[in-house]
C-alpha cells in the first residue's frame, strides 16, 4: 500500500472558489488574539491576498480531489519594522494528512 499524497500547487486567484476553505484553513492557525478572531475577517483578507499580478500573492496546495490543503502567501513584508525584508512569508499552512501517522 502506498502512502503517497499527491498535491499540486496553484495560484490561489485561479482558483476562487477556494478562497474560503484557505481563509479557514488561515484562520485555524491564526484567528486567536491578538490577531483577529472572525472567520469572515480571514476569509476576506485571503481574497484581497489571492493576487495574480504583484504582491501580495497567494499559492494554494490541492488534493487530488481539489479540495484546499495547504496555503502559502507572500507580500511586500509583514510590519513596519521589517519593511527593508521583501518579500516576506504572510502565511504558511498545511492540512495534510501525514503518511507516517498511524490510523
């Protein structure tokens, strides 16, 4: 038995309708404080950071269904302080589930 998992990796904005399942997938990691905790916040922040020309841009790891698992995202930086660093890493997040895990 193999435990391949086969994924393949695309713009995000060629792929809109799964905007939601990667805000989701943001928000799992991240919607805690101090960060903002609504699900619709992320949501619409992963589309206005989908990007197909320039920065900021996401990428979006799909299974062999299509189905969202995994995203990464750049932009110019990510605070002020770190302005002279670009680009910089926004986001990283995987679902995946992994081969060596037992079921």
């Amino acid at each position: 038995m193999s435990n391949r998992f086969a994924v393949s990796v695309e713009l995000l904005a060629d792929h809109p309708h799964l905007i939601p399942a990667v805000g989701q997938i943001r928000w799992r990691e991240w919607g805690h404080a101090p960060e903002p905790e609504s699900l619709d916040w992320w949501v619409d922040v992963t589309g206005r950071e989908a990007g197909h020309v320039g920065l900021p841009v996401t990428w979006v790891a799909m299974d062999e269904s299509g189905k969202a698992v995994g995203a990464v995202g750049l932009g110019e930086y990510d605070i002020e302080e770190r302005r002279d660093r670009s680009p910089w890493k926004l986001s990283k997040r995987a679902t995946c589930p992994r081969p060596w895990a037992s079921a």
